[in-house]
C-alpha cells in the first residue's frame, strides 16, 4: 500500500485513517447540503441551485475576508489555519477539510450560511451613493409624499426615504400597512402619531424614532399644522406603491 508515492509499512492497519479522511469529507458534503437547505428565502427570483466547486468556495471566502479588510496573515493568525493553506483555498488549488473549514469560520466569526449561498456571489459590494437634497425621486400617494434615496443603486437590502406625512387620520388610510421585513422611523421636521396593530399609538416630536416590525400592520398620521417629514428606512421590499 502507499500514500503520496511513499510506501507505507505493511505491519500496520492503515484503513482507520482512510476511513477518517472519507468521514471529513462527508462532514463537509453535509455541511454543505444542510446549510443550502437553510438559505432564507429572497425577494429577487432565486438563481437556480447548483454545487459548489472549491474555486467557487475559495473565492467566496476571499470576497468574505476583503470585505472585511482582513489580510491572509491576520485570518491565519485568528483560526491557527497556516496562510499557505488559506490561500490555496482562496486560489481553488485545495479543498478545505471539514476541520479545516470548522477552524476558519469559529476564528473569523463569519456566517457559514453567507458562505455556501451562490447567490450572494453576484451581489455587488464596496459601492456608494449619494443624495443631495431635494434630488431623491419623488412619489406622492393620498397619505404620504415619498421622497425615494439612493435610487441609481441596485440590489439594495434596505429601502431608504424621506416622507411628507399628509394623512390627519386613520380614515384616510383603506386600511392596514402591512409587508415583509422591518423598518425605522425618525422624525426630521413637525410632530407625528404612530399606529400599529400590537400597540397603543405613540407620539413622536422630532428627533424621536421608532422601529417595528413591518408585518404588524402600521399607519402614521401628522398632527402639527404642517406636514411632517420623516425619515423611513425600509427592509423587505425594494418599490412603493
């Protein structure tokens, strides 16, 4: 028997360690199908599923490690994983044992389930925009009067806007606001009632800000003479109606 050209002594029962090498192995190919099964749903249309090549997993791990401003010797240093190895991994010129990946992710704290979903490979990062004022785009309805941030960017997580609450009622309002995700409100300018399912309605003046979750149903209404502008940053949906 032989292992890497090397002749191994025949005296010695070599299977348990064959048969530790094929158990990593395993470890990893189930880390990988548990961790795709637990991918959250998105709002985009999912890209189709498909297995992970380890130039795909190194890459991943190198966009991982940049966007956190991190060199190879730093990730060594934290996960005690030599940096010859991390970036033979980061090059596709290895695959990372399931111990190995194990070591990696406890020292860099980053998220396994990041890590093993493709589709974040194509979300674009290190970008910037900037909205001067009075440049956001403009979206009136019967109950606020949105002012859209950040609209030459794509693929956003969050919905950032400014509105100009018009509604002096609930009767205003056909009903209920209610959609996926979360969202915060600070108040810029006037004074404004805060409306929601769960909870007595609160007053907020400006300065003062809320967060709840946006499935609860939700409505805001201006009580100062003028209409109040506030500030409403949105996650789960990426239009206004």
């Amino acid at each position: 028997m032989s292992a890497g050209g090397r002749s191994l002594p025949p005296d010695r029962d070599w299977r348990p360690f064959v048969v530790k090498k094929m158990t990593l192995r395993a470890g990893v190919d189930e880390a990988m199908a548990t961790v795709t099964s637990e991918i959250p749903a998105r709002f985009s249309t999912p890209e189709p599923a498909t297995r992970d090549s380890s130039v795909d997993l190194g890459q991943r791990l190198k966009r991982m490690r940049l966007e956190n401003g991190w060199t190879l010797e730093e990730v060594s240093q934290r996960c005690g994983v030599a940096r010859s190895t991390l970036s033979k991994i980061e090059n596709g010129q290895m695959s990372p044992t399931y111990d190995v990946l194990q070591r990696i992710m406890r020292g860099t704290e980053l998220d396994i389930v990041e890590l093993f979903d493709a589709r974040r490979q194509n979300a674009p990062f290190g970008r910037r925009s900037v909205t001067r004022r009075g440049e956001g785009k403009l979206h009136p309805t019967d109950t606020y009067r949105y002012e859209v941030l950040a609209t030459d960017l794509s693929q956003k997580e969050i919905l950032p806007f400014k509105a100009r609450v018009v509604a002096r009622s609930l009767d205003d309002f056909p009903g209920w606001v209610r959609h996926q995700g979360e969202e915060f409100v600070c108040v810029l300018s006037g004074r404004v009632k805060v409306f929601t399912e769960f909870y007595e309605p609160v007053e907020l003046a400006e300065g003062d800000s809320t967060y709840f979750d946006s499935k609860m149903g939700h409505a805001i209404i201006s009580l100062s003479e003028e209409d109040a502008e506030i500030l409403w940053v949105c996650t789960g949906i990426t239009t206004l109606k």
